[in-house]
C-alpha cells in the first residue's frame, strides 16, 4: 500500500476474511499477509477490513425464513474456553436445515454454557 491509500485490493481483503473466517487472529493474519505478499499491516487496518461483513452478517440474521423445512437437525459441538483465567466446557450448537427444494441452510449457531433440552 502507497502512503494515504485507504484501500487495498480485492484479492487482499479476500485473504484477510477467508483467515479471518478460519478463526486467525489479527496478529496471525498481519502474519500471514506479510509472508504472502510482503506487505505490512496493522491490527487496526485488519479489523476496519473485518468489520465490513458485520452488515452482511446482520442481514443474515435477519433474513426470512421458509414457512415449512422437511428435515432440521441439531447438534452441539463442546469446546474448552477460557474464561476468567480458568477453563470450562461450552457448547456451540448448529442448526442446519434441509428445505423443500433439497438444499442444505444453517439456520443458525447459538452458544451456550452446557448442552441441555432447554436451550
């Protein structure tokens, strides 16, 4: 990037979510980017490049849903995560769906503190 320049390629901001969205963090990506093209960038730059899919991701949230899904499954993955300097087991649940056309659609991800009928 040239000095002043508020915008980087496409093929670049395209990297930044796809290691993003494999769960890297901002010291890993500015990594990673660095070794790829040789180009540094901040932490703050990385997120201003992350940021962008929050309208996407909030449009997601609040498309419409088909009235009728023939299949619905859910299933709860437990991961082990640090909170207030010790570990605990959450549960991470996904809703995926089959719709009448056939094709598959997550629902939705939920994040809970354990896995019970309840949630």
């Amino acid at each position: 990037m040239k000095k002043n320049q508020r915008t980087i390629s496409g093929e670049i901001e395209d990297k930044i979510l796809a290691l993003y969205s494999h769960g890297n963090s901002y010291s890993q990506i500015a990594d990673l980017i660095e070794d790829i093209y040789g180009v540094v960038f901040s932490k703050g730059a990385i997120s201003a490049v992350t940021d962008k899919i929050i309208p996407m991701l909030q449009e997601w949230k609040t498309r419409p849903l088909e009235e009728v899904y023939p299949f619905i499954f859910l299933d709860a993955i437990h991961y082990k995560v640090r909170e207030d300097g010790h570990y605990i087991s959450k549960a991470f649940y996904t809703v995926l769906v089959v719709g009448i056309d056939g094709e598959k659609e997550i629902l939705g991800l939920y994040l809970n503190e354990s896995e019970d009928a309840k949630f």
